[in-house]
C-alpha cells in the first residue's frame, strides 16, 4: 500500500485539458491521417470509403475511445495495471499486455516510414524533386527504401527525436511539445490544402472526395475502413488508457474524447483534400496504394507552382505528425516498464529504445536484403503492419469495450464520466453510450472478424 501511494505521488500528469487534447489529437494525427488515409481512400473509391469510415469512427470508434479514457483514468495505471487494478485476481491484465505487445509492433515499422519522413524532407530542402519525372522518382524511393544503411540511419535518427520527447516526461516532454506541434501541423495542412483545391483541373478531386461511388465498395472497404478507423484513432492499443491515465480527476471526458475523434478525423479529410485534388489536376491515378505520398507527390510537387516550398512543408508536416504519435507509442511501453518493473524512466526509454531499434532495422531491411524473409507470405514490414493493424488492435478494441461495458458495468461507468456525479450528463447521452459501448461497438467488430474469417 505505501509503495503504490508513493507512487502515486510521484506519477506524472498533463498540465491542462488542452494539453490533453493536443496530446490525445497527436497520437491520433500521423501517418494514418496522411500516409494511409489518402491512398486507401484512392483505392476504395473516394467518398464512398469515407462514409464508411465516418460510419465506423461514431459507432465502433468513439465508443472505444470513451472506454479506453474510462480504464486510464479511473485507474491511473498504466496499461496491464490499469486492468489488473480495475479487476483484481482477473486475468484481464492480459488485454493491457496486447496493447504492449500491438505498439512494440506498430512503432517498429512507425519509425521505418518516419525515417523515410527525415529523408524526404532533407531531400526536399535540397529542392531534389525538381523536374523529377515519376519513373526517376520511382527508381528513388525504391533505390532508397531498399538499401540498407540510409533508412537505418534515418530510421535512428527518428527514434532519438521520439526518445527526447518522452525521456522528459509526460508534462514537459509530451504536453510542451505536442501544445506548439499540433497548432503548427494543422495550420500547414490547411494551407497545402487550399492550394491543392485551387489548382486548376481540381475539380474531379474534390468530387471524388465528397461524391460517393458505391460501385466500388466490397467486404473488404468495410474491413480497411475499420482497420483505419482504430489505426487512425490510436485505439485498441491501450495508448488512450496509458495517456487517460496521466488526466486529471476533474477533466470531462466526454467531450476530451468527442474532441479527440473530432480533431483525427477533420485532418484526415484536410489531407484528402490537400492531395486527391492535386493528383487529379496532374492527371494521376488516385489508386497509387502506398507510394502516393513519397513518388506520386513529389511529382505533383515538382510541377506545381511553388510546389518546391509545399514539398519542404508537406513533408515537415508528415514528420511531425508522425513524431507525436510515435511518442505516444513509446510512452505506452515506457510506462508499463515503469510501472511493471519499477525502472527509472531514462533507463525505460534506453532499453525500450534499443529493442525498438532493432525490430526497426529488421522491417527496414526486409523492404531490401532481408525481403526473402516471409512469413505467411509477407516481409517483416508487411507482418508486423497487419499482425497490429488488422489483428490486435481489433482484438484489443473488442476486449476493451466489453471490459468497460460489462466487466466495470453501468455504475462505474456512469460514475466515471460524470466525475462522481459533479459534472451533469444528460440522462439521454449516459443511455446512448452505454448502448454504444455495450452493443454497437462489440458487434460491430465482432462482425468484421467474422466476416474476415469466412472471406
Ligand atoms: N494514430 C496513429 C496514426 O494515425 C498511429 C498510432 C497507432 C499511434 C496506435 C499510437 C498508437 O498514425
């Protein structure tokens, strides 16, 4: 007992409930907004895709998210304490361990394409881009991605700037850097993406964003809109439990998530519209899949007006975007060593650093050298994206919402988002997200796993 008070008294936490809200909205913000968002959005038929994904944020989303803020906060634990604490002699401390494991997978590969973030915003300073035809910016990024040292070095040099940001903690690491970050990413997406939509020939862009096409939907847009829905919100991973639980008792959590959902999902429209109207006034296919954002790109952006000053932005932009939900990765390992094994938090972020940096080598060399490693016919890379991305995240997501739902119950749940009772809810929302919770969210995901399976 006098351990845990002792540590409770040290435990770290966010200053402000904006401080909350950038950090929550920077781990939700990155790659998924504007690396995988754009292209699957360009290869499932537009706004159809988003529908579905907007569909998927309200019902199955948010409810988890409200879960998870529930768990982190109400404990003040880290991911498997969280549990451990909220259900004593259970085993469900085994779901915060899957929420370990998911971003010990997700941030390996995360830093891979974060270091490739690094490099292509160097060679965009070096204006490398310019009068580069797509076949030249092709053969540089695979010639890039597929050697073997440079994405390593850049690789590293993401991790170290991940590890500065959590080595100085939650309050003055995390809450500082995110407080300047998040206003600065969102004011360059906005500006690269009023220049996209006011190129000309953006027209059938913006339509392909906003007016649906349905032919294209088949099972699997529903399985790649949820999949993104949780890749894109964090969720599933216990990174909302583990950053929930550093938030104050005072904090209204309700509106903390509606806002985080809220913010995530506007920048992912806003890069929508920073890109797909600029690839069709090119005349590009939108259906570039993973390459849209380091060849397609650079293209657009050596043929546009002023595009050698959009590229060093766009790609400051993916930088930082990924850098705060990197650290909200490490943050959930970090932790959980912290609190597990009771290590200093330095040594926490040295030894994490280390394991991660070798994972990370591995996914970067198996794009090159290591590419003849496969397991169920995908490269490291490949595996450890789908392992998390389409497996745990899902699995976590389920187990969260039924442990808050019916393992904590009405009571407790009510509880905790009314702030024991001093902060009024209307009666009508408790009921709804109750039944979001509840019902909606878990059979929403146990569907898609069904579905996944017989397919
Ligand atoms: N949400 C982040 C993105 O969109 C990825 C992420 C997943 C971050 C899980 C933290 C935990 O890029």
């Amino acid at each position: 007992m006098k351990n845990s008070s002792t540590q409770a008294a040290k435990r770290d936490s966010f200053a402000s409930s904006f401080g909350v809200l950038v950090a929550m909205a920077g781990s939700a913000v990155g790659l998924g907004n504007l690396w995988r968002f754009p292209y699957l959005v360009g290869e499932n038929g537009g706004a159809a895709f988003i529908l579905i994904y907007l569909g998927f944020v309200v019902l199955a989303g948010l409810p988890v998210m409200l879960a998870e803020f529930i768990i982190g906060r109400r404990s003040q634990s880290s991911a498997r304490s969280a549990f451990q604490k909220l259900a004593p002699g259970s085993h469900w401390g085994i779901v915060g361990v899957l929420g370990v494991i998911c971003c010990v997978f997700i941030i390996s590969f995360y830093s891979v394409v974060g270091g490739w973030c690094t490099e292509y915003l160097f060679k965009a300073v070096r204006f490398d881009f310019t009068d580069g035809s797509p076949e030249s910016l092709k053969t540089m990024f695979s010639s890039f991605s597929t050697s073997t040292w440079l994405p390593i070095i850049n690789h590293t040099v993401f991790l170290v700037l991940t590890a500065g940001v959590v080595i100085a903690g939650v309050q003055n690491g995390i809450e500082k850097f995110s407080k300047v970050m998040m206003p600065l990413l969102f004011l360059i997406i906005i500006g690269i993406a009023v220049r996209s939509m006011t190129l000309p020939g953006s027209g059938p862009g913006i339509s392909f964003l906003f007016r649906p096409d349905w032919s294209k939907v088949t099972s699997q847009t529903f399985l790649a809109a949820l999949g993104q829905a949780f890749f894109s919100l964090s969720l599933g991973s216990c990174m909302v439990v583990t950053y929930a639980s550093y938030v104050k008792k005072d904090a209204k959590i309700i509106s903390l998530s509606t806002q985080t959902a809220a913010a995530d999902t506007v920048f992912a429209i806003l890069a929508g519209c920073a890109i797909m109207p600029a690839v069709f006034a090119f005349g590009i296919s939108p259906g570039e899949g993973p390459d849209l954002v380091f060849v397609t790109l650079p293209h657009i952006f050596s043929q546009m007006p002023v595009g050698g000053v959009i590229a060093i932005l766009f790609f400051l932009a993916l930088l930082l975007a990924a850098l705060t939900s990197s650290i909200s990765m490490l943050e959930v390992i970090v932790a959980f060593c912290i609190e597990e094994f009771k290590m200093k938090r330095k040594v926490a972020v040295a030894l994490v650093f280390f394991f991660i940096w070798v994972l990370g080598c591995l996914c970067s060399l198996s794009m090159g050298p290591l590419s003849s490693w496969k397991v169920l016919g995908k490269n490291i890379f490949d595996l450890f994206d789908f392992i998390s991305a389409d497996f745990l995240m899902l699995i976590g997501g389920l187990l969260i919402v039924v442990f808050a739902g019916w393992k904590l119950g009405k009571k407790v749940v009510f509880d905790e988002v009314t702030n024991g009772g001093t902060h009024h809810v209307p009666a009508w929302l408790l009921k709804t997200m109750l039944f979001l919770i509840r019902y909606v969210a878990p059979a929403a995901l146990l569907a898609i796993a069904i579905f996944q399976i017989h397919e």
